[in-house]
C-alpha cells in the first residue's frame, strides 16, 4: 500500500496561497515541486542567478526536511533557467551545496518563462534507504 503525505506547510518552507503541495512523500520517497527564489512570506526575492538559486535550494531543502528527509538523501534535480548563460553562477552553488562524489543527477534546461520572472526553479527527488526486514 503506497502511504501519502502531503507537504504543504513548515517552519522555513514560503507560504503560498498556490494551490500546491511543497513536497509529496511515497513510501521512500520524496517528490519536491518547483521551488523558487521567494522567501518564507511568499514574496519573490530578486537577484542574480546565484543568489535565486542560492535560495531555491533552500526551499528544496526546507521542503526535504519537513518531509523527513535530508538533502543528502536527495538523488535528482532538476533546474530550469531563465537563461542557460547563467549556467556557471548556478554550479557554483550547485558545487557548495552537494559535496564531489556525493552530487545528485540533474537536469538543466531553459524555459521560456518562469514564475514572478525569475532566474532560476529547481524541483527534486529525495530517497530514503529502506529497511529490509
């Protein structure tokens, strides 16, 4: 039987008046939606590519944590940019946040637009180990 948990409030997570879920946790799973550079409030904070991505990954993890899980348990992101010329700003966070060896599989792509005219939106993929009995 697949257990859900909807995340849609925590401590360091924005508030939203979106109608969505900041993370979706099934089984050893957890789903994180597309999180951006807006502060716990819910306002947009502009910046440049690093500091968006600097705080959108700290929604990511936020959003990890009050799911129960770590951002070392984190297995895949994806990063969708306003302008992939920001590229290199973006992977020096990326480079600070996830150690050599232990960095998660990613994604990156450019998009027409995103919300509030940001820079920068990351979605990610956590996983527990399960015990076995």
């Amino acid at each position: 039987m697949n257990d859900r948990k909807f995340i849609t409030e925590g401590k360091d997570l924005p508030q939203w008046s979106n109608p969505i879920s900041h993370a979706v946790v099934v089984n050893n799973m957890c789903y994180i939606s597309g999180q951006l550079s807006v502060n716990v409030q819910g306002e947009y904070v502009k910046g440049t590519a690093k500091e968006e991505a600097q705080r959108a990954f700290l929604n990511v993890f936020a959003a990890a944590k009050a799911s129960g899980f770590d951002k070392s348990e984190i297995v895949y992101v994806d990063i969708a940019f306003s302008d992939l010329g920001e590229l290199a700003e973006v992977n020096e966070v990326y480079m600070e946040l996830f150690p050599e060896g232990k960095r998660p599989a990613r994604t990156i792509y450019e998009a027409a637009a995103l919300p509030f005219g940001g820079k920068i939106k990351v979605v990610a993929t956590a996983v527990k180990t399960m015990e076995y009995k």
